[in-house]
C-alpha cells in the first residue's frame, strides 16, 4: 500500500541542468508521484503535428531512475498560439458576447470540432509514445474541466442537446414556462444560450445550459479518455476543481474516472480554511462513492485571495494536507513543484520556493513526506460516518440564477454550515446524492434543497418511515426539476409554508437562539413545534418543529440557526462530540483514529493502541499538541 505525495512539476520552465537537481530533491523530500506535461502543449506541439519528444523523454527517464512515478497530463487546457491564430473560432465567447484571445490559459471552446480534432491528435501522440513507460502511474487527462462558451457553435451544440432531452418543442416550452414574457419557441433555431440580456433571464434556460455544459464537456473528455484507453491501460483521471467554481456534474463523471481527484484551495483566513478543507475532502468522498480518491493539487504556503495573500503558519500545510488523508486520499500532491521563475503565477507558492531548499517550506514539505509513509497502511481502510448530507449540485446550478426572493440565499454557504456544525462537534459527515441510499446513516441533513425529484421526495420519505433521523433545512423541496413551484416535502414534514421572510437582521427564538437571513410563516398541520420566532412579523410561529414518520422522525428548521443552537441540534441528534476533528477509518477489526488539533493548547483525549507517526503504544490515553495530529491504531 503506498500513499501518494508529489505535485505538479514543470520542466519545460527550466534548464535540463535542473532537473538532476529536481529528482534528487523529491528523493529527499520522500516524493514518489508528480504530474507532468499540464501546460506543456507548446512544448511537445510547437507547430501543428509537430511533435518534440526529446525533452519528455529525459525527464520521464530521469524521474523513473530517481524512483519517482508519473501522472502523465494531455495538455488540452491550454492551446498553443498557432491553434488560436488558425483556429479563431476556436476562442470562446463570454455570456456578454465578447470573444476572448489568446494569452492566458483555457483559450478554447469545447464544442468547436478543430478544438477536439486538435485534443485528440496530442492525446492519442502522448499515449502511443509513453503507454509502455515505466514510470508511467496514471493518466491526467485535461486540467481542471470548465471554460465555459457562448459562441454560435456552442449555441448549435446546446440546441441539439435540447432536442434529444425534449423531443420537441412543446414539451420544451411546458418545462421552460415560455408563456411568462412571451417565451414561447416555434424553431430550434431561435433558442440561444442564456447569454446576457435586458433583464431576468429564463431560470430553466439557465439551468439547462448548465446541464448540457457539463455534459458537452464529459463527452470532450471521454474523446481523450477513448485514445488513451486504445493504447494503454493505466488508470485514467481528471483533476476537479472546488470551490466556488462548478462547472460540471461532478458525481456524474466520477464514474467515468478510474481515481476521482480534486484541486482544493481553502481561503487561507482564519478558521475556516480548516472547515473547507473538510468539507471538501468529505465531498471529493462522497463523489467517489467511498472509495479512495485523491488530492492532486494544494498550496504549500499563501494564496492569492484578493487585495492580500495569506501565508500558511508554520506546521498548517501538514494540518491542511492530513485531514484529506483522514477523509479518504490516496495522497497528498500541490501545485506545484519548483515556484515558476516568471509568468502568470510566478509568486503561487511551491514545493521548492522562490528561497530554495533551505526553507520553512521545503523543511515542512520533508517532513510532511517522511509521516505519509508511516500512515501507509490506512490507504485501504474506509471512513467511517454515521451522518449524510445531502449534495446535488443542479440544485446549486439552479439557486445561482437571479430569480430568488433573496440574493443572500446561497446553496454552497448552506451546504457548509451544515458540514461546519458537525465538524466543530468531531462528528464524520458523508456526503450523499437526494435518491442515493440512505439507510445507513443514521441521521440525514437536507440543506437546501430548493430543487427536488419526484424520486428523492421519495427516497426522503422511506428513510424517514424506516426509522431515520431527517433534518430538512430551510427553502427545501420547493420545486421540481423544470423549476416550477411545487410542495414536495409539506406532507413528510407535517407543515405548510405560507409565506417566505428574508431577514435583514437576526430574530430571537423562544428558546434563546436566534435566526439570521431567512425566516418562514410556518403552519404546524401534524407537526410538533420544538422552537418559535420571538419577536417581528412571525411572532409566535413556528420556526423548528418535529414530525414523527413510521419509525423515524423529520425536522423543519425554517431559518439559519446561529452556532450555538445548531450546536445543540447536533448534540441532541448525535448524542456525541469531540474536542478536535476527528475521523475514523475501519477496515475489518481494525480502526485508525485521525485527530487534529487545530488550536493553541494540547488536548488529551481517550485511546488505545499504536501511534502511527511516532511508533508508540498508547495506553489510555494520547496527547494531541497543539497545530498537531495523532493517528491512533486499535484492533
């Protein structure tokens, strides 16, 4: 079992006289993983079918001698300059109609044919070179999928989309609710993508568009994924990037992958960089099914995020990288190697910095390789979680639209206050999709939920009756999949909603917990009301209440809790809590404990068995040192 630790490393940015000085500093940095050949279209492809292999060839050499693997990329996220000066329509166009040039990265279209033709050709190129390769690990198809393109060629593309999802045009018009504003289409032809407009635009058309983009982007990456399977057989994956960036149905393409992988980049500030780095660990996981995926790229050290950059303190990059580990990784890779000497993301932070190897950074990233072999042994283990929250990414296609009675209404920032309650408690939390099976789970979290099936409605209701614990949020079940306004949930949950309350300010609740963005004038039809508004409009109306179902129990929570009531929610429906994050891995008899410290004081906590990274029984009990981590084996 091998846990994976590298990053993405760029030789074409540097003399052939560094790179015997690169292998042999990944040697003492315990690398044994990196991705090569990103951005490197220019490089192997300088005029058209020209290829120029020499340089890949010394440098897949020299890692393979120095004992380092290869996640080998095709370089399709970015064009060289001779395919956007022969291929202008190529070049996408933004939502308000500006056709971007070249200069930066992602400079294509993805529905344009030379586009594919030219993603194929080096793809198939690399393939058949390097299938045989020793070093070769894995396949990296593409970067981080996503550009997004309103040309007439994708306005084609969407069209033919919508003709086989629809069949025709009536039926388009009913899902679309053409009759408001005169909508109402007659040809194919006049359908275009929603680019920007004098006002709203069409929410269905919108959400649409998002639909078939993911799906036209699946199918470039099944075309490359094709010619490389024709050659090769090693695995093949492509790197998602998360965030507030989601360009494609993520859950969807995990099937088409061998390894999910995720490029994750927390904001660096405060506590919660901490909080996103779980929780996007803890959906890279569900998307993958349970089984292990991996982190492919990560900071070393500061960010760019906006007006200033927020440097990692020593000891947070370990604290970052070990909790992907805990929640499922097969590794832990950054972006990237050796900082760029200039361009772009000259000053993006590195495995080898500006300043070398003597450094804070390259000490931390050596000492960080010498702990994940230790850990080795969990690589085939499996999280433990006894919570799920539900995640559907259309319903957050379909709530970044401008048609909602609030604009603070947010499904991401939803969906991570839920993950964030449990996380601060030490509870695992799985992530899991509205019609997945939930019976294994003993409490499920519905944050959200504007947009539902008529299958997850369902699916929600059987849990329930077969003893499950379901804690529906606010503005939950509220439409169906076409976007119109239904009541999906009002009978499992017991209540009726009569009107929507956006709050500018927080509200009280009886119970001494406040409310804050959003209320609801909530009806108690065969409900127990567990917590009222005090005070404002909803004076007295329920704002928490409690449905019994068959064997099971369903909550309405009709507003944003504040962090101690959601705290106690927590506690009350898990009946557990830990003092630092913890994660449980099982496989068999055997349990690995991760517990991470992220505060300024040690904590002794309960335990029993062998510290992984220091080797030493435990008996008892363990201290976890403060910005550390221990990592507990129990049979």
């Amino acid at each position: 079992m091998t846990l994976w630790y590298g990053g993405d490393y760029n030789p074409e940015q540097w003399d052939p006289a560094v790179w015997k000085e690169d292998v042999d500093l990944m040697r003492r940095a315990g690398v044994n993983l990196v991705t090569v050949g990103v951005f490197s279209w220019s490089s192997i492809e300088p005029r058209p079918g020209e290829y120029t292999f020499g340089w890949l060839d010394q440098v897949l050499d020299l890692l393979h001698d120095g004992g380092v693997s290869v996640d080998l990329a095709t370089p399709t996220a970015s064009p060289p300059p001779w395919f956007s000066r022969l291929h202008p329509e190529a070049l996408p166009v933004t939502a308000d109609g500006v056709r971007l040039t070249h200069g930066s990265r992602d400079t294509y279209c993805a529905c344009a044919p030379a586009y594919r033709d030219a993603a194929r050709g080096i793809a198939g190129a690399l393939a058949e070179r390097y299938a045989d390769h020793p070093a070769l690990a894995m396949w990296h198809v593409h970067n981080e999928y996503g550009t997004t393109c309103y040309c007439p060629l994708a306005a084609e593309r969407f069209r033919d989309w919508l003709r086989e999802r629809y069949g025709s045009l009536d039926r388009l018009n009913e899902a679309w609710t053409t009759a408001f504003w005169s909508q109402g289409y007659a040809d194919w032809r006049d359908i275009e993508p929603p680019r920007k407009t004098q006002y709203l635009v069409n929410p269905t058309q919108y959400l649409d568009f998002r639909r078939f983009w993911s799906d036209e982007l699946l199918a470039a990456f099944r075309e490359q994924k094709n010619v490389v399977r024709a050659s090769s057989e090693a695995p093949i994956t492509t790197n998602f990037v998360f965030g507030g960036w989601v360009p494609v149905n993520h859950a969807q393409w995990a099937a088409e992958v061998d390894v999910v992988a995720i490029d994750h980049y927390p904001d660096q500030a405060g506590i919660g960089a901490e909080e996103q780095t779980a929780f996007g660990a803890d959906l890279a996981r569900g998307w993958s099914g349970g089984k292990p995926w991996l982190l492919m790229e990560q900071a070393a050290g500061a960010l760019n995020e906006g007006r200033r950059w927020h440097t990692k303190e020593p000891g947070r990059m370990a604290r970052h990288s070990l909790p992907h580990v805990a929640r499922g990784s097969r590794g832990a890779l950054f972006f990237q190697w050796r900082a760029s000497r200039g361009g772009a993301e000259m000053y993006h932070p590195a495995m080898v910095p500006h300043a070398g190897p003597d450094s804070r950074m390259f000490r931390e990233i050596t000492e960080l390789g010498a702990v994940l072999p230790r850990l080795a042994e969990v690589a085939e283990s499996n999280v433990v979680a006894e919570v799920a929250i539900l995640w559907d990414v259309e319903c957050w296609w379909a709530m970044q639209g401008t048609h909602l009675p609030s604009s603070e209404l947010d499904y991401l920032k939803a969906v991570r206050a839920a993950h964030r309650h449990f996380w601060r408690a030490g509870v695992t939390v799985d992530f899991a999709a509205p019609d997945a099976d939930l019976s294994s789970y003993g409490v499920v979290v519905v944050p959200s939920l504007y947009l539902i099936s008529d299958e997850a409605a369902a699916n929600l209701t059987t849990y329930v009756e077969n003893g499950g614990q379901l804690v529906v949020g606010y503005f939950s079940g509220i439409v169906d999949t076409d976007l119109r306004v239904r009541h999906a949930l009002t009978d499992l949950l017991g209540v009726r909603i009569e009107e929507f309350h956006p709050l500018a300010d927080e509200v009280a609740l009886a119970s001494g917990g406040r409310g804050r963005l959003w209320s609801e004038d909530v009806h108690a039809v065969s409900a127990e009301v567990v917590d009222r508004y005090a005070g404002g409009v909803l004076d007295g109306r329920p704002a928490i209440t409690r449905r019994q179902a068959g064997a099971g129990t369903a909550w309405y929570v009709s507003t944003e809790l504040d962090d101690e009531t959601a705290a106690g929610l927590v506690q009350e429906l898990t009946g557990t809590g830990e003092p630092l994050e913890t994660v449980r891995r099982r496989s068999g008899d055997t349990t690995w404990t991760f517990r991470i410290n992220h505060g300024d004081e040690d904590v002794v906590v309960p335990a029993t068995g062998v510290e992984l990274v220091s080797g030493a029984p435990v008996d008892g009990e363990v201290t976890v040192p403060a910005g550390g981590y221990a990592v507990v084996r129990s049979e």
